[in-house]
C-alpha cells in the first residue's frame, strides 16, 4: 500500500537527519585543525610538541660549577627558595618517593632546602627519615590553626547539604572537609605562614608524584634571571560542577576592579568556549582550564600582591571553597591569567613530571622512565582534558623556537619559506 505523501516526506527527513548524524558523529574530532603557523601559536595541537626533541630553555642558566651549590657552603649560589610540601605524617612513604625522584633528578645538584609544613605536628619519623633522604636543609612547619580552621562567615549547614548536591554530581572529595579546607589553604594562605614571609621562589611538592629527567640549571635562577612569576608542567580542564560559580565572582569581582586586569592577560585561554562548550556552559563562562597545581614553581610575591590578596578575599568571603569545592589549581590560575602578563608564565617542558593520571613527558635523553609524549596512563577519554591546545592557540608554545626540527618549528621555518 502506498504511503501518503506527507508520511514519505517526513520518512525521507528523518533518513537524512540520520545519515547526517552517522557521517558527524564518524567524522574525526572538528577540533583538530591545520596548526595556525602565526609566529609560535598553534591554532590546534595535531601533533604533541612533547614528541619534538627537547633541549633546554634559553639561558643565562646557572650551573653547578665547583661548589657554588653544596649542601653545607654558607655562600652558595642559591637564591631566596624551597622545596615546599604539605603533607600528612601518613604520606611519608610517598612523599620520600618524591623525594627521591626530585633529588635524583635536580636537588642534589642545588641543595635547595626542604620545608615540610602540616596541620599536625610532624612524627619523629617523619624527620628521621625526610632527613635521611637529602643533604639539604629541612624545615617543618606547623600550620596556624587560623590560617585552616573552617572561617566564621561559614554556614556549617549549608555546608553539608551544598555537599550533598556536589556528592550527587559526582564532585571528589565533596563531603571531606580537610579537602576543602586545604584548597583554601593553598589558595590564599601557605605564603602567609610566619616563618615563609621571607621565602620569595617556591616548588610545590606532593607525595606520590615523579620526576623523570635530570635537570641541569637552577630552576629558581631560571625564573629569576628570565622574569617569570609562575611555571607549569600541565595544563588541564577542570570538573565544571566543582566551581559553578567561580567565574561568575570573578567576574563580580572585576566589574569592581577592572584596572587590576594585567594589559597582556590570559584571558582568551581562561574564557574559550570553542574546544569545550560543555564545559564553558557549566562553569558559566569559564573554559575551566588551569595549571595543576600539584606541581608548582613560582615567586610567592604574586600572591603577596594587592590584586591577588583583593581576589582571594573576595573568594573566601564568597564562600565557594566550602560551599563548592574551589581548587587553588583553577584559583590560582584565574589570578594568573588576569593579572599577570602571560610572557611571565613559562611551561617546565624539560620537567619530567606525573601525578596521577596525567604526566608531562618531553622527547629528551636526559628523561627515564616515561614515554615521550604521553599524557596520560588512564582510560583513553582523559586525553580530552588536556587543555596545552588553548594555551598554545591564545598564548604561544614559547619551545616553538629551540625545539628540534620536525615538531612545530619545522612547520613554522616551511611555511615562511613558501
Ligand atoms: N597536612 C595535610 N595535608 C593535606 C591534607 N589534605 C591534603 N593534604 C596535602 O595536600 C596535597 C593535595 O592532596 P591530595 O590528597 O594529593 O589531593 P589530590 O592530588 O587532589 O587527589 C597533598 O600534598 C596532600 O599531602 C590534610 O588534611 N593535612
Ligand atoms: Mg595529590
């Protein structure tokens, strides 16, 4: 029996709204573009610039010459910095993994000292034994019970039934205090600890994470000599249901104090909703991307700042890092992209580094025990959270320049030649 005309038609549209959806959804990925080739930007990432080979940055770059960087030479030439971790006296087996690794890779080169800091008091054995895996110094640090009790402005009801919500949408950590309570600490409070006031340059250090390459310059020099606020090893999105409202206060916060926007920001990068618009969408105009601050190199005075302190005042009076669950990875982040010139944020390419599941794996003989160019050990649709793409396309892949032909520099050298 023959079908009525209307039927056929909507019986065709709905084929070819089919076939329309087969043929996007075979498509490979619409993000994965021709690399823009305008000076050290890329458009896109096609290729991960870890594979190209990978030397170190420019110098000047101070090295160890005689013993201008032993443990016990009371005129070496380290500069005002520390190793800084916070950790739990039960994280001490993986901590000395840590340890071990950056010594290994860097530290018993420079003889940078160690600070340990806590909430509690240190064991005895977590002395005795920090201590026996370095020649440097070793400080340990008690936390001031107001720089991480819970402030009074909290509702501890609110509290628990905003943990309930965030439980529900499946945010880690929602219902345990001590994490929100360090977010907040490492947001706006660790450079604030009586005995760090004179500390300038800091690397933050967490139990269970790996250096995989020998590092042969002075890192903290590296960002004094060349001007850099704060260093990076990955860059990635982050769980838009974590900070709902983090934007929407920053943007709050800046309709009252635009002049604080630095004139060369980030802003592009912190605000990109073309690669992930879910993501944009949920964290309400923010592209969630950020540094992981599990690894951190940078100059404290940022955060001693008029503007950072104003931020992060205005974050905590909000409330997010208990009502939400605001990391101080996209915290600092935001900061960094608004108020700093962006020239003055460098990747640590040549730092081999993984805290789980992520990694940052540079093409370098200097680099054991990773595989170049691998992001991450997970489950394959992790890649997708690596956010190196937008800050490239909107900040520049600064290694561009020295890394070996083939990578990204080739592409650059061919297309002027054309
Ligand atoms: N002293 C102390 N350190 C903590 C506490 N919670 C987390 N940390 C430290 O904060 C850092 C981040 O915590 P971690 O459990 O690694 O969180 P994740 O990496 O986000 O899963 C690590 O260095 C931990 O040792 C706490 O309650 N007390
Ligand atoms: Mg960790």
């Amino acid at each position: 029996m023959a079908m009525p005309k209307p039927i056929r038609l909507l019986a065709a549209a709905t084929m070819t709204l089919f076939l329309f959806l087969v043929i996007q959804i075979m498509r490979s990925p619409s993000n994965v573009k021709v690399p823009g080739l305008a000076g050290s930007k890329m458009e896109d990432m096609t290729r991960d610039p870890n594979l190209d080979e990978t030397g170190e940055p420019p110098e000047p770059l101070r090295r160890v010459v005689g013993h201008n960087y032993d443990a016990d030479n009371p005129n070496s030439d380290r500069i005002n910095a520390t190793l800084l971790s916070l950790v739990r006296n039960k994280e001490l087996g993986q901590l000395v993994q840590s340890m071990q690794d950056l010594e290994r890779t860097w530290n018993h080169k420079f003889n940078y000292p160690w600070t340990f800091i806590n909430d509690e008091p240190f064991s005895e054995e977590f002395m005795r034994v920090t201590k026996a895996n370095t020649a440097a110094a070793c400080n340990y640090l008690l936390i001031p019970k107001e720089h991480w009790a819970i402030p009074s402005w909290i509702n501890q009801d609110l509290m628990q039934e905003s943990a309930n919500i965030l439980e529900e949408q499946d945010v880690q950590y929602a219902h345990m205090q001590s994490y929100h309570q360090m977010c907040r600490w490492n947001s706006g409070l660790f450079y604030k600890h009586p005995e760090l006031l004179d500390t300038q340059y800091y690397w933050r250090v967490e139990p269970k994470v790996h250096f995989f390459c020998d590092v042969d310059y002075d890192v903290f020099r590296y960002m004094q000599d060349h001007n850099k606020t704060y260093g990076f090893t990955v860059n990635l999105y982050d769980s838009p249901q974590s900070i709902a409202t983090l934007w929407p206060e920053t943007i709050k916060f800046l309709a009252a104090n635009n002049h604080l926007l630095a004139e060369n920001n980030a802003m592009k990068w912190l605000t990109d909703k073309d690669r992930r618009p879910d993501h944009n969408h949920k964290a309400n105009g923010y592209s969630t991307c950020h540094f992981w601050s599990n690894f951190e190199i940078a100059d404290m005075n940022f955060w001693r700042s008029p503007a950072y302190e104003a931020y992060f005042e205005h974050l905590d009076r909000a409330g997010g890092f208990f009502y939400e669950r605001w990391g101080d990875a996209p915290v600092h982040s935001i900061a960094l992209g608004l108020f700093e010139d962006k020239s003055k944020i460098h990747w640590f390419k040549d730092i081999g580094y993984q805290h789980i599941p992520f990694f940052n794996c540079p093409n370098s003989a200097k680099c054991k025990g990773c595989i170049k160019g691998r992001f991450s050990d997970g489950e394959s649709w992790l890649n997708k959270e690596d956010c190196r793409p937008n800050w490239f396309k909107y900040v520049g892949n600064e290694w561009a320049e020295t890394d070996s032909v083939g990578g990204l520099a080739g592409a650059v050298a061919a297309d002027s030649a054309t």
